[in-house]
C-alpha cells in the first residue's frame, strides 16, 4: 500500500468540480504546450466526458489557507480497446503542482487509478503521454506501464 507524505490527504470530487477540473487539465497542457495560448477547447473535453461514471480525485495539501486548496488531480473515465473490443479504464488527467512533485504523490494516485479499474472489473488501464513528458513515461513505465500503440500525426 502507497500512502500520501504527512500532510496530504485524498478525496473523491464530483461533476460540480468541472471549472476546477478544467483548471488543472489547462495547467497540464500549459506544462506540456508553453507556447499554446488557446486552450478553450479543453473546456469542450470536459464537458463532453465528465460525468458520474468519470470520477475524480483530489489530493489536498492541509496548510493554513482556509477553504478547498487541491494540489493534485486524478480524472478516470473509460475507453475500448480497438483490437479486443473491451471496455478498459483510462486516466484522462494525472496532475500534481510543480512546487508537490517528487514526494509520491502521483505514485498514490496512480494506485487509486488502478484500485478503481479492478474494483470495476477493468482487466487493464491505458492512458496517454506527450513524447516530451519524460518525467511521466519514466514514472508510468516504472509502474510497469507498457507502450502499447503510437499516435502519428501529419500536418496538412
């Protein structure tokens, strides 16, 4: 068993985080994506996949700011295996603040990820990684993460 640092602690959101969940998948992609000004379309992919059956979780740093102050962000939603035909769990959004990183906070949220997807019977997990995100390859493939296709893009 994973545990947060001291400090830290883990709990369930809901659909009525949506402009906070759209806060943090725009911090992600801002990491990722520097240059890209226009992130409004993210707002799209929230509304089009969150629902009660794409749960959330929050980790919360206890300081002394009053009021809800989330630190990190797991989205799980569901996705098909296009050769199988299965339903499988899919991490839609992994995000932890620069200034909480490297203290096993993701590593925790990563467990509940999967915890979740075996709770629902899910024989597998998948989810998707910027090629430039060495970071997080090098967690998930230290999780036992596996490639499993590549997405190829051409500009026209």
């Amino acid at each position: 068993m994973t545990y947060l640092p001291e400090g830290y602690w883990l709990h369930s959101g809901s659909e009525k985080d949506r402009a906070l969940l759209l806060k943090y998948l725009s911090l992600s992609y801002q990491d990722s994506f520097p240059q890209q000004q226009d992130l409004s379309h993210l707002a799209r992919t929230v509304e089009q996949y969150l629902t009660s059956d794409t749960p959330i979780w929050w980790v919360e740093y206890c300081n002394s700011s009053p009021g809800f102050n989330p630190v990190a962000c797991l989205w799980l939603g569901n996705a098909i295996d296009q050769v199988t035909g299965d339903r499988y769990s899919h991490i839609f959004l992994l995000y932890v603040l620069p200034e909480h990183r490297r203290r096993g906070i993701a590593k925790v949220l990563m467990q509940q990820a999967q915890d979740w997807a075996k709770l629902r019977g899910d024989s597998q997990i998948g989810l998707q990684v910027f090629p430039q995100n060495q970071a997080a390859i090098n967690l998930y493939l230290g999780l036992g993460y596996q490639i499993h296709y590549l997405s190829l893009m051409k500009p026209l």
